[in-house]
C-alpha cells in the first residue's frame, strides 16, 4: 500500500499514518440534515466508487448509523466556502466543510483515494482549500463539433470529479437562433432547450454554466449570410467567398458604425442571455483583426485610433449585457495593455487575460492588475489544430499562467480548449490539459511536480501506468501538425502553405522525424493497450490522434520531397481510410454538424497526393 493516495489535485495539507484499515469494514454514509441535491448525488457517487472497490454497496443514514461511517457534518470551524477537512481512522471517515460546496469538494477526494485500487486506506487527516476562486473550464462548440448532450454531461462530470467549478461553451453562431436561422443553418447548433438540461445538470454538480458568445470579431459564419453580409466591416462579401479554415479565424468583424450591427448584437443577446441563471456573460470581443482595415478605415490614423473604435462599439455591448442583469466578461487582447481605456470600463466587469505561450509572458499582467483586482488568467490545453495535444507545451503554459495569476491577484483560472480548423481534436486528447488546469486551479505549488501529477492521471483517468510519459516523449518529437496540412488545401484568399508557414515548417526535420516518431508510438500504444480509461472512448481516441500525427508528417514530407506514385497513391489513401475512422469517432460524441468541413479537407489532401 502507498504511503499518500495519488490525487488531482493534491491537497494543501495531508498526513498519513502508520495505521491502515479494511474499507470493506465502512458500512454507511451518513448524509447530513437537510442536504442538497449536489451532496445526495456525490454520495451516490462515492457508493458507486466504494461498491467498484469492495464489491459491496454501501448503506445510506440519516440521523444515526450502526456500525462504521462515512461521515458528512457542517462544521463553522472550517474556514472558507469550498474548504474540507478529512479526516479517516479506525472509527471511521469524516468529511466537515463550513458549506455543502466543500463537502461536495471533500467527497470528490474520498473517490479518488477509492479509486487507488488499495483494500486498505493508511489513517489520514486532509485540510485542503482551493488558491482561486473560479476554477474554470472553456470549451469550444463553434469551430466544428458540437457535443451531444450525453457528452456535455459526461464533460460536467468529470469537471466536478477533479473540482472544477465554472464552464463556458465558445459560441459564435451555433446556438439556435429563433430570429436568425441564417446563421446557424447547416450547424446543428444547441437549443435552448439542450442549454437548459445542461445548465441543471450544472447546477447539481456546483458548476456554474456561463454564457459565452461572439458578439464583435469572429462573426465570420453570419457574415456569409446573404442577409447579414453588409454588417462586415470588410469592404467584401464573404458570402461569395469559398468556407476557409483560416479565414474563419482571421476575418468578420461587425462594422461598429452600422447601428444595424449593435441590434444584431441586441437580438442575439436578448434570446440567449435569459436561459441562464449565471449573473456573467462572455462577450467575448477578441480577435477584431478587420477593425479600422475597411469600412472604417477613414477613422484610423494610428492603432490608437482602432482601439478607441473598438471601446465604444464594446461598451454598447456591455450596456446590453447590464440591463439584462448581469455582469460583462471580455477576451482583454484588444486593449489590455491601454491602461486609459481599462479604466473606462464598467464597473465590476471581468477582463480575461489570455495566453497560450509556454512561459506566459505575451501580456502585461501587472499592468492589468494595477487597474483591476476583478480578473482572470486565461491559459489553453493546447489542443487546437492538432490531433494529439503536445502536453510538454500545454502544462507549461498552464502552470506559469496559474503562478503569474496568483502573483498579481487574479480571481479566477479560466483554462481553453479551443477547436481551431475543424476541431479534429477528440475529447481524449484534451484530458490531459483538463486535468493539469484543474489541478493548477486549485493548488498550483504542489502542481509543479509533474511526475506527481502524471502518476495521479495515469492512475485516476487512464488506469495505465506510465502513459502520460510516453504520450510526451511522443509529442517531443513532433515538428508538425493539421494545422499545417489543412493549409495546404485551404481555399483562403490570402495565403498558400509556403507563404504562411514556409519559415515555420521544418521540412527536413520532419521527414527525418517519422522513424523516431513511429518507435515513440510503439511505446505510447503498448501504454494504451493495458488501459482501462474513465473515459470509454479515450484508448481509441488516442491512438488515432498519434497515428494521424505521423500521417501528418508524412504528408509534409510528401508535399516538400515528392515520392513515386504508388508511395504517393498509397499515402492518399491510407488517409481515405483514416477518414471512416475518424467519421466513426467523432459521431460517437457529436452532432454530424460541421463534420463535412474537415471530410471534405481530407479528401482535398488525398487527391492532392494522388497528382503530386
């Protein structure tokens, strides 16, 4: 038996002893007077977890038990909303917290340490409390995929499972609009309905479900509706455009001076903000690239100038926001460093700083911190336009980012999953950063330990020893990925492979790289092949992600060192019959909504290579 349980995220305060005894030897759970939904579902939970590991199920009190307990107990001694202490000896286990929250919070501990696989717990005493106050999730519902609801729930469980407590899905034009089906037509958007079932099952699980959606920059698919194409502040009509990944990310900005812009905006908000019982709304706001380049470019005489646009259009947005009760949050890259125009702000809004580089240092926190305490630090999994994560890089970033956020003060740890050309990035692939953000989230110190933390999620989330090691080791070596491929058959007006990304591709190196790649894969596949995941879909997802990985090279080599026809023909259609595949794993956990997109570009790459 170990001497301390493996689990994310660790707690600030845990001692061990020398004494074990039996689990099987806990007989009920007594649950407290007048407890919630949340804690009668986490008990529920916990009985499962118990009932995995001692083949028993466990009896539930109230009032009084016979014999050994688990028990639940309101205690005004624990200081702060989500603090617990536990507490497990031979008399039994206890679990007290100021507030129902940190009961939920000390329950989702005790099923980790069931989960160890031990038949004996060591005595213990844990005082855990978490360093920021929203520890969230952000994930992306508009780039491609959008989850069935059996898989947003089974996303919520899993946040709740390692403490998370806030959750945004990205929205740019697939909700369902009653006033606007131009917009999400052919996307298979959420309904108001899916968003209500959701928000409750948020609730019971003390998750706060956040509204988030495009309301200035990335309006790219309601742009290209022949009825909203004038609102562009492109002097263009993407309508007529060819669907490009790239310019989905780059362009369609609502021009800020047509006032049939802001009653848009209006519309939208006024039939999606009343779903939700959250006090915030995400306007989102970032990425305004178009902004003062077109119809306002007779405005602009300095980025100043762009910025001072940019603030009046936000304001009116949030005026919207307001007087529907609640509170504005905004992506913060457009003027987070303009400390003149931060202080014109609202008050009480919640700028969201992000930053997705390995040391987090692209922004100026301090200078936003010396303006306003009410932020949060906004690190990513990522993810984006990759088939496998590159882990080394995505714990970094999240981990400086946690660190940087707690030295200046930030309130919350929002971390991102985004879905960037087609969010070919499975749920599997993301687990790993998911988990590392809500471990930081809760106590990032401890978190710096990667090999404690890679030992809890190989035991907790993948049942296989040694996986997130060779899953890195992996991802150390790759020098590509689909965003790089897609780019090469992305019909955008701008630029082609070479031009885009001719200095940053080493092609050389990875075509050197595909033998290394392919001995690292033997070694992450054996890992997957003894494992037994939370997750029923996370073994197939994660093989495929590596095997599409080294696809990618070789299709990068391909482009740069063309080959005879046959190896060309046969590259083509190995990637024909990756793409079944991938067809099959993406309707297991989505809507078909813009799977045709990333088909229809995978066939693009094969006939490519069948004329190269």
């Amino acid at each position: 038996m170990s001497n301390t349980a493996l689990l994310i995220p660790i707690p600030k305060k845990a001692k061990y002893g020398t004494s074990s005894f039996l689990w099987s030897a806990i007989e009920n759970i007594l649950l407290p007077a007048g407890y919630g939904r949340p804690i009668l579902l986490a008990a529920l939970n916990l009985a499962d977890d118990f009932q995995g590991l001692t083949g028993k199920r466990i009896r539930f009190a109230c009032g009084e038990a016979v014999g050994l307990a688990i028990r639940f107990e309101i205690s005004a001694k624990i200081k702060g909303e989500e603090s617990y202490s536990l507490l497990g000896d031979g008399k039994g286990i206890v679990v007290k917290a100021s507030t129902e929250k940190g009961l939920f919070y000390g329950i989702q501990t005790l099923r980790q340490m069931l989960r160890q696989g031990e038949i004996k717990y060591q005595q213990f005493d844990i005082q855990d409390s978490p360093d920021y106050q929203v520890r969230g999730f952000y994930h992306d519902v508009t780039r491609g995929a959008i989850p069935t609801m059996e898989t947003l729930f089974q996303l919520v469980d899993k946040m709740a499972f390692y403490k998370m407590n806030h959750l945004e899905l990205y929205i740019e034009h697939t909700f369902a609009l009653a006033k606007h089906p131009d917009i999400w037509e052919g996307a298979d958007p959420l309904t108001a309905e899916e968003i209500l079932r959701l928000q409750d099952y948020c609730t019971e699980r003390n998750i706060e479900l956040v509204p988030s959606i495009a309301t200035f920059g990335h309006c790219y698919m309601a742009m290209r509706s022949k009825r909203l194409k004038d609102l562009n502040e492109m002097d263009a009509d993407i309508s007529e455009w060819p669907f490009s990944f790239r310019d989905r990310m780059q362009h369609a900005t609502l021009n800020p001076s047509d006032p049939r812009s802001i009653k848009l905006v209006a519309d939208i908000l006024g039939e999606f903000l009343p779903l939700f019982k959250s006090k915030y709304c995400n306007i989102c706001g970032d990425e305004t690239f178009d902004l003062g380049r077109g119809k306002n470019k007779h405005l602009v005489k300095s980025e100043e100038d762009i910025q001072k646009i940019y603030m009046v259009f936000l304001k009116k947005i949030m005026a919207l926001v307001t007087k529907q009760g609640k509170i504005p949050m905004f992506w913060g890259d457009v003027i987070g460093d303009n400390s003149e125009l931060l202080r014109e702000l609202p008050e009480n809004v919640i700028p969201l700083e992000w930053d997705y580089g390995p040391d987090a240092t692209r922004r100026d926190t301090a200078k936003l911190a010396a303006v306003t305490s009410n932020f949060y630090v906004c690190p990513g999994t990522g993810c984006w336009s990759r088939w496998l994560t590159p882990i080394h890089i995505g714990q970094k970033n999240i981990l400086n980012y946690a660190k940087k956020g707690l030295k200046y003060g930030a309130k919350g740890l929002l971390n991102t999953n985004w879905g960037d050309r087609g969010n070919v990035n499975l749920p599997a692939i993301s687990w790993h950063g998911f988990a590392y953000g809500a471990a930081c989230g809760w106590n990032t110190a401890a978190s710096e330990d990667l090999e404690a933390f890679h030992k809890a999620l190989d035991l907790l989330e993948f049942g296989a020893k040694g996986l997130c090691d060779a899953w890195m080791s992996f991802e150390k070596l790759t020098k590509t990925a689909w965003g790089h491929v897609v780019q090469w058959v992305d019909p955008t007006i701008e630029c082609s492979l070479e031009s885009e990304y001719g200095n940053e591709i080493d092609f050389e190196g990875t075509r050197k790289a595909i033998p290394a790649l392919e001995k690292a894969f033997a070694k992450f596949d054996a890992c997957l092949a003894t494992a037994h995941p939370q997750d029923p879909n996370a073994r197939e997802e994660l093989r495929f992600g590596a095997e599409m990985t080294i696809l990618m090279h070789k299709v990068i080599a391909a482009i740069k060192y063309p080959d005879d026809k046959a190896t060309n023909w046969k590259l083509a259609d190995e990637i024909r019959r990756k793409e079944v595949q991938f067809c099959q794993l993406w309707h297991k956990r989505n809507k078909p909504s813009e799977y045709y997109r990333v088909k229809d570009a995978l066939r693009d790459v094969a006939r490519r290579l069948d004329v190269l």
